[in-house]
C-alpha cells in the first residue's frame, strides 16, 4: 500500500507541475492526491466503486479546503492536482474504444460506469463545498 | 477613474481566469470585486468561450466589453495570483494593478527540463500504479517524453483540440505496441493507458458534472461535450494505430 501511495503521489506531483501549480503547494497537493488514492484503494475491499470514489473525494475536498487556506491559496489549486489518481481517464478511453470496436454492450456498460465515477466524485466535491458555503454565510450574517 | 480603464482591466483579469481553468462564477465573481474596488458595479456573464461584462457609471451610463476565450489550458498558478490579487487589492493602486495583471498574464510557467520530467514520469507513474513493471515505467515515460516535444513543437499552431489529441494518441498507441513487438515493455495495455492520462480529459468530465450539479447548465454542457470529443478522437486515433498493425 505503501508504494500505492508513493506512484499516486508522484503521479499527482507531476500532474501539479504540468498545470503550472507553484511552490510548497506542489508538495500539499501532491499529498492530497495520495491521500485520495489511498482511501480509494481501501473502499474498494468493502464498498462498490461509486462508493468507493465518493468517500475518496469526499476526504480530498475536505483535505484541500483545510490545506487552501492554510496556504492561502484557492481550494482548486489543491483540489484538482488530487483528483487526478481518481478521475475515470481510462474509463473514458475504454468507452470510447469498446464503441469503435463495434462492442456495443461493453461499451454501454464501461459508460454508465464511466458516468457514475464522474458523478459520485463530483458529489464528494459538492457534498463539502456546500456545507462550507453554509458556514461561510453563516459566519457572514452573524457579523 | 475612467471606467473604461477599469472595465478593460477587470475583464482581462477574468480572461486570464477563464483561459487557464477557472470556473465560471469565480470569474464573475473576480471581476466584480476589481469593479467593487474602484466603487463601479460590474455585472458579467461568462462562458466557457467567452466573456460579457457590463459596468455601470455615476452617469447611470452602462459601458459593455465582450471578450473572446479562444484557447484553454490549465494553468492553476495564473488562477491563484489573479485571485491573490483580487483578495489583496486594496493595497494596490491602479498602475500596480495592471502591472501585475500584464505579469501574471506572461508568466512561462516551469522550464523546459522540469515539463519535460513532469509528463515522463506522470506516464510512467500512471503505468505504475495500474500495475506496470520498471521496464514498462521507463517505457511509458519515454512516451511521456515524446508526448511533451509534440505538444510543444505544435502548441504555436492553432490546430484544433480533437486532431491534436487523437494524433497524440495515435503516437502513444504506435509506440506502445512497437516497445511491446520488440519486447521492450510486459504489458502493452498498462503502457498505453498510463501515457494516456496525459490525453485524457478525465478533469473535464468531472468538472462537467460537478457544473451541472452547481447551476451552471451551459459550462457543464460545454464541459461534457467537449470531453467526450477528445476521449472520441482518442479512441479513433489508438484504434486506427490497433487496426493497421
């Protein structure tokens, strides 16, 4: 697991470095990404992947809205480098092949696969973002 | 202040955002604070293409800019000095506003040494973490290497998005099964797929979602449509190399 999180690592490393992400950030989100391999790669063992894919992104976001501010940065410029390890690139890919490759059911299913990753991360990252808008409104008004 | 001044800055600043990554409201919303600044409102409506601004002056005058966004890429640093900027800009002044603004706008980014390592070691992290051997990490991050020259040699051309990518992956898919015919790697899929995370819009379908869900039917629209293009035109142009040989 360990070298799990040392390939996520140094995948999402260099992912910063290609979107231009500068200084101590770099090494934050690369964290971040590890990290959100991480407890992927554990869900897997005991939940469906759509679980598994919205717990991980679920900590990520949590993960990037505390190190953000920390670094006094936007929540993306941590946010996104970790997403990489997770986001359904090979799904996409394979989807697309399998229609080429005139299999129509597999494609169908590498699809709705593909379509249900996309969503249960983008629900792991709109789960956290809302609540800390709430608070942020919160905290607004009773100023 | 000439609000034509400060409609021209504040818009360029969302420019920046849009060009390099940003969403959509954060851009609005960095556009407003510049207005907010100088005392002007500044309403925007901005889309993935491009960018509408209207401000409004003592006069009850309403002056409006309209900005294409012609390419994209993702640049998280431009993201996070303009939104510095924004955050700070109280203690700026006009001059220094647009200076930096007119910096954050020419930025290169990392060298050429250090992309070069990020996009051969990215594959070939990628390779690894789909179960790659070391040899079929130093396969997939020689394609790594590959995939940055071809990027470079034509990011001066304006050639669309969806060729780009799917020679991209023609040259990914071809020098895959050539390291794989001549043993050179163990496993031609982990190859491939690991040096096809450089391509793939895995980013843009999600960020696609995450839009909807958020509100903003027309960026995540784009996003979606977009994203299925290039992961289209890369399953075209790994197929065509797979078919030949």
């Amino acid at each position: 697991m360990i070298t799990q999180f040392m390939y996520a690592w140094l995948a999402t490393y260099c992912f910063s470095i290609i979107f231009n992400v500068k200084g101590n950030k770099l090494i934050f989100s690369a964290f971040g990404g590890g990290i959100a391999w991480i407890f992927y790669y554990i869900s897997t063992s005991h939940y469906s992947s759509g679980i598994s894919f919205f717990i991980a992104t679920f900590v990520l976001t949590i993960y990037s809205e505390i190190v953000s501010r920390y670094l006094k940065t936007v929540v993306t410029s941590i946010l996104i480098p970790g997403l990489i390890p997770l986001v359904p690139g090979s799904g996409i890919y394979h989807t697309m092949l399998s229609i080429i490759e005139k299999k129509p059911m597999e494609a169908f299913f590498k699809g709705i696969d593909t379509l249900n990753i996309a969503g249960a991360i983008a629900l792991g990252i709109i789960v956290i973002s809302s609540t800390v808008k709430i608070f942020k409104d919160i905290k607004k008004r009773s100023n | 202040m000439n609000k034509t001044i400060i409609l021209e800055m504040a818009t360029k600043a969302g420019k920046i955002m849009l060009e390099n990554g940003a969403e959509t409201d954060m851009v609005e919303e960095t556009i407003k604070i510049i207005g907010n600044n100088f005392g002007f409102e500044i309403n925007s409506y901005a889309t993935l293409t491009g960018i509408i601004s209207t401000i409004k002056g003592e006069d009850n005058n309403f002056i409006t800019n309209t900005l294409r966004i012609s390419k994209r890429t993702m640049d998280l640093n431009k993201i996070h000095e303009i939104h510095k900027l924004g955050k700070n800009i109280k203690k700026y002044n006009l001059e220094t506003i647009k200076n930096k603004i007119e910096l954050i706008e020419n930025d290169k980014g990392y060298g050429f040494k250090t992309n070069l390592f990020a996009y051969a070691f990215a594959a070939g992290s990628f390779t690894l973490l789909f179960g790659g051997l070391p040899k079929d990490f130093l396969g997939s991050s020689v394609i790594g290497v590959v995939i940055y020259l071809y990027f470079k040699s034509l990011s001066s051309f304006d050639i669309n998005k969806f060729f780009i990518n799917g020679l991209g992956s023609s040259i990914i898919t071809f020098f895959g099964l050539f390291m794989y015919k001549f043993s050179l790697i163990s496993s031609m899929d982990t190859v491939i797929i690991g040096s096809m995370m450089l391509l793939v819009p895995g980013m843009a379908i999600t960020n696609a979602v995450r839009d909807i869900i958020n509100g903003d039917l027309m960026a995540g629209m784009a996003r979606g449509l977009e994203a299925f293009f290039i992961a289209t035109s890369l399953a075209v142009g790994s197929g065509f190399i797979l078919t030949i040989f």
